[in-house]
C-alpha cells in the first residue's frame, strides 16, 4: 500500500467520526477521520502506509454496527466535470 488514506464504505447512518476513529485507532495513529454524511461512506487517514495496511486487513469485510465494512485504499480525488462546458463534443445541430 502506498498512501495512508483509506475509504472505508457501507456504514450505517448512524456512526460517528468518532466511533469510527476509536475503532482504527486499534491498528495505529489516526491522523483524521471524515464521513460523508448521508452516504454510507468516509475516509480515514493513518499515522503511515504500515498502519493504514493493517487497519485494512484486520477490519475489511468485519461487522461494525451490524453492517460488512468495505475498505480500500483511498484514490485521489478527480476533479469534477463541468456539465456547463457544451459537453456533447460542441458540435449540435440546431433544428
């Protein structure tokens, strides 16, 4: 694993950023923990790529607050598409 930033999906509504941060604090330094409210997903960034690698293989697929966790190793974030840029290649007809 190259980064320390994890995403961790399929969490209940319910949990909090610091229920989540306790439960990885098992696995090493969490440096920050951040849900995405009303989505069922969040980040949770480690002390090192070590500690984040560990977190994953102890907490993947285990049951927290009655729902599987998923967790993977976070992708950078893209930047969003402007849908305002005449996106269907410029080139439309007008009737």
């Amino acid at each position: 694993m190259e980064g320390k930033r994890l995403y961790v999906g399929n969490l209940t509504y319910s949990v909090n950023e610091a229920q989540l941060g306790d439960l990885f604090s098992k696995y090493g330094e969490v440096e920050s923990v951040k849900i995405i409210e009303q989505k069922g997903f969040g980040f949770v960034e480690m002390g090192s790529s070590e500690e984040a690698q560990s977190a994953m293989d102890g907490l993947n697929e285990t049951v927290f607050e009655g729902r599987n966790l998923r967790i993977d190793e976070a992708r950078p974030m893209q930047p969003r598409r402007d849908f305002n840029s005449g996106g269907f290649g410029g080139n439309r007809r007008r009737y």
